[in-house]
C-alpha cells in the first residue's frame, strides 16, 4: 500500500490505462492455491485437489463507446443481431474455499466466435502443477480436445470429471465391475493423431456419461 490519496475518477482513469495482458501477468503471482488438506477437508477428495471451471456473459449497456471499440452482440438463431453488446468470462477456481485460479475475458474488436470454450483453454495456465487435482466441469467442456489440453497443461497431474455428450464414438478397452467402461476416442489433433482414454458410467453410446480422463 502506498498510503497516497487520490480520487475515484484518478483511480478509474488508471485503470483504465492498464492492458489485459497487466492483469494475466499478475494473476500469475496472486490467484494461487489456498485451501489445505487439514483445514479445507471440503476442498478435497481423496488426496485431490477439487478444480471447476465454468463461464457466464453479462448484457452490457448500449453506448456509443462500447459500440466503437467492437464489442461483440449476440445473435439469433436467423443471425440476426442481438440487441446488446455481450461480455463473456470464464473462470478456473478451487471448490471449497472458491478462490480463483485464473480467469480469462472477451476482449473488444475479438471475433464473435471466440466463445466460452476458447476463453476457457486460456485459463488453464491456472492449473497447479506441483500436485493432483481433479477438474469438473459441465458438458461444454466434455470433449477430447479439452481433455487433452488440460492433461496437456497440467503435466499429466490432473484428473477430469465431465459429462459427456452420447454422440462420440469410441473404442470399448475394458469394462470394469462397477458398470463402468474404459473407452478411447480420438482427440484429432491437427495431425489427425493421438487419442485419450475416458472411463464411462453405464454403456458408452447409451445416453450421457460422467467420464474421468486417465
């Protein structure tokens, strides 16, 4: 703290003059882990650091001046334009305590497709990379190229419980005796190689799963 008084339109015009890429830089240093296994047993699941991950968007207010830096609106589904500008975050935290790992935000003058699921592969730099964790998170985010990326990030430390959409096809590795099944899809990568391993709830193909990436 530096002790000196200024003014709530000083400190709004400062803010405003720090970059996106400012605050990246200092979440590297402050959104770090918090909850420990003695004291935050919630936070925790058998020796495994709880993680979720999961996104919102805001309807901002329609000003010439958000309209001039380009901020995306919604459509519809007749791609018709939508009636205000739309602001998307998606945040990596640690359940329990819900203190962030990192967050990512649209950006002005960005392509309106730049959606959840790519604001989300930018705050895996979030993941811990000294322990085990386990990642949950909804259906978006159910799919092998997440999958990858997170093992990917995270150095092969973090385990995933997703839901899972029924339509992939996967080759059954082993049915295990609790009903479940080890089933591998292919991640298709951009050199059309590679694939992942998820263990399935039920009959993969029938319905919805709960998968675990090994």
């Amino acid at each position: 703290m530096s002790k000196t008084k200024i003014s709530d339109a000083s400190a709004q015009e400062r803010r405003a003059g720090l970059s996106w890429d400012w605050f990246c830089e200092l979440f590297k240093h402050i959104l770090v882990p918090l909850a420990r296994p003695d004291t935050h047993t919630e936070s925790f699941y058998q020796g495994l650091r709880l993680l979720g991950i999961d996104g919102t968007q805001w309807s901002l207010r329609n000003t010439k001046e958000l309209d001039s830096q380009g901020f995306a609106r919604s459509t519809s589904g007749n791609g018709a334009k939508g009636a205000f500008c739309k602001w998307m975050a998606t945040v990596l935290l640690e359940l329990g305590t819900h203190h962030p790992l990192y967050a990512a935000c649209s950006q002005p003058q960005v392509s309106p497709s730049e959606g959840e699921p790519t604001l989300a592969h930018r705050t895996l730099g979030g993941l811990p990379q000294d322990e085990d964790t386990l990642l949950l998170a909804d259906r978006l985010y159910g799919c092998p190229t997440f999958i990858t990326a997170v093992q990917k990030a995270a150095s092969g430390r973090c385990h995933l419980l997703l839901r899972v959409k029924s339509n992939y096809k996967g080759k059954v590795l082993e049915h295990l005796p609790d009903g479940s099944a080890i089933i591998e899809v292919n991640s298709r990568d951009q050199r059309g190689k590679g694939g992942i391993k998820l263990a399935t709830e039920g009959d993969p193909g029938q319905g919805e799963a709960d998968p675990q990436g090994r």
